[in-house]
C-alpha cells in the first residue's frame, strides 16, 4: 500500500495559516511619545537629538509636512481593522536652492572677515559606493579602491551648508570630468547670477570664485593651494586656503557621520533612487543647519523696479553663442586665476 493514501495527500496540501505575532504596536508608540514627545518626556533634548539627530521642533515640522503631503504616513486602519503604524515609528522651503542676492551677501561678507574677500565656498567631490552596480557598469563606475562608486560634488560654506549638489557621475571620472558636466557655472553663463562686486588691492572684481584642490583647473572661478611654498607669503597663503577649503570635506564627514546610508555601500540597484535618497539627506543635513545654527535662508525676490529673468537668445543664435563663449572664456581664465591668487597673497 503507497503512502500517498488520500488522506496523507490532503494533509499534505492543507494550507497553513500565517502565523500571528503580537508586537503591541500601540503600546510602543504610547512609550515612544511619553519618552520624546510629551508635554514633559522622560529624556530631555539631547537624548532626542542623539537618537533623531535633529531637535524637537524640527522633526515635529517635518513629520507634519510629510503626513500632508503624502497620506501614506498617515495612521490609518489596516485590512483587519486594527489602526497601522503610527508616523512617529515610522519614520517646500527650497533647502537645495542657488545662492540668492542675500545670499551671495552673506557669503561675501564670510570670506572677506576669514581673508578671501569674493569667496563663495569651497568645492570638492565625494565617492558613494554603490554595492549593486550592474555588472556591465563596473567598467565605467570602478574608481577608488577599485569598486563601483557614484561622484557627489559639493560647495559648502562655513557653516557646512551644502549650497550646490551634483551627483550621479559614474566612479571612474575625476572632479575635473565632472566639473566639465555640472551646472555649477550655468546661472555665470546665462547672466541671471547676482551680481558680485568688490575691490581688492586697487583691483575691481565682479567673478566670485571657489576654493578647490590641486586636481581641478586654475581658472577665474577656481582658487588652488601652492603646492611647494618657499617663500613666508606663499607658506601663509597655502596654510590658510587648505584651511579654509576644508569647509566641504567637513560637511561631507558631517552628512556621512548624520545619515549612515551615505557612508556606503549602498545596496539599492537603480540610480534614480540613489539620487533621490542623496538628494533628500542633504536637504535633511541643511534644515538641521538652519535649526541649529544661524543661518536664515529667506526666499529672495527682485525688487519691485527690477526685472529678473533669463535672456531670449533663441531669435540669434549667433548671440547666444557670443554670450556663452565670453562668459566661459572668463570663468576659464588662467590669466586672472594667477593675478587673483596674487591679489590675495597680498591680502593676507
């Protein structure tokens, strides 16, 4: 006699129910509001910000805006009736936007009091490595420590606000490739950047400029360190701009250390969602900057006599040639990056 008897068959076969885990969800949230967001909570501020890694307010504000804007992190009941997840458990000011007139003021007015009058920030590029890469991109994405990584590059200030953010070049590039693909000089080319003004050693100056490291290119926009100072000024000189220019390896060790994901390696497989995730960890990383700090980014506007907008150059092409060429012929300038470094050794 087989074993295969009808009954064995049917017991076989008998579908299984799921198995049912108590997690006392809403036990845990009433804990979780009385240790952190009561009236009076057990822990006090720091404690919040150690494990939230933002204060109170701020990640009350945000959870407010994401529970309007998206009803998927609003509690709700689930299939069986019971309430879901609450949003705490769980878990638009332009905090990525280009540098307005007060701005551009704000700026200014940092580098002239730390001794590089026009500065604007300090740029740089940092690797993500990118667990999942697609095996036929390994070729093109492979560059430090010989696996596959994505470039962000950064400008940030002082007070490590992340000013400008371009990222997704594959691994394999160096800044100077990158620099060549970022928008970082657009606003520059299509005349719309606000205007920069200063004088300096008898010099008048309207180009802002950014400090760099010795890979990128000696242009008008970009200050370099002197790699072998002999002499007292070029040793002052070197000594400050490499001090000064640690601004943006600063806040990429800032924003790694905040949100671990971008430590690396990431483990996601499309690119898309790697930027979004970088792309909302910076916004997080300057929001705690402005809550933290003091730094007040306001939405600018023109004055009501000025006019703000982009030239119509579609009629000539020819002038939309001439207008690029001009503007990129003086952002590319090696002549004016060796009489500016000049100027500034002087100044200091």
């Amino acid at each position: 006699m087989g074993i295969f008897t009808p009954e064995n068959l049917k017991a076989l076969f008998k579908p299984k129910k799921r198995r049912y885990i108590k997690r006392d969800r809403e036990d845990a949230a009433q804990q979780l509001w009385k240790d952190y967001f009561a009236e009076n909570p057990v822990f006090p501020p720091e404690y919040f910000r150690r494990r939230f890694r933002m204060r109170r307010q701020l990640f009350l504000r945000i959870l407010n805006d994401i529970t309007t804007h998206d009803n998927f992190f609003k509690q709700k009941p689930d299939a069986t009736g019971r309430m879901g997840v609450h949003p705490y458990i769980e878990d638009d000011k332009q905090y990525l936007c280009s540098s307005n007139e007060s701005d551009i003021a704000h700026l200014l007015q940092e580098g002239e009091e730390r001794g590089f009058p026009s500065m604007l920030g300090c740029i740089d590029c940092m690797h993500w490595e990118w667990k999942n890469c697609p095996k036929r991109w390994h070729g093109t994405h492979k560059g430090r420590g010989r696996k596959p990584t994505l470039i962000l590059e950064a400008i940030a200030s002082k007070n490590l606000w992340i000013w400008h953010a371009f990222f997704g070049m594959a691994g394999l590039h160096i800044d100077v490739n990158v620099l060549d693909h970022s928008p970082v000089f657009n606003r520059i080319i299509n005349g719309i950047i606000p205007p920069v003004n200063y004088e300096m050693n008898g010099h008048h100056r309207t180009l802002g400029y950014y400090l760099s490291d010795g890979i990128y290119p000696k242009w008008a926009a970009l200050i370099q360190t002197i790699p072998h100072p002999t002499t007292e000024k070029d040793k002052l000189f070197a000594q400050r701009q490499e001090a000064v220019r640690k601004d943006v390896e600063r806040a990429f060790g800032v924003l790694q250390i905040r949100w671990v994901i971008t430590h690396g390696p990431i483990y996601y497989w499309k690119k898309e969602d790697l930027s979004k995730i970088m792309r909302t960890c910076i916004i997080l990383h300057n929001m705690i900057i402005e809550n933290e700090g003091d730094t007040n980014i306001l939405e600018w506007t023109p004055p009501t006599d000025e006019s703000v907008y982009l030239p119509q150059y579609n009629r000539d092409r020819s002038f939309l040639a001439a207008h690029i060429s001009t503007r990129l012929s003086r952002i590319r300038n090696v002549e004016n990056n060796g009489d500016l470094r000049r100027d500034l050794m002087e100044h200091l």
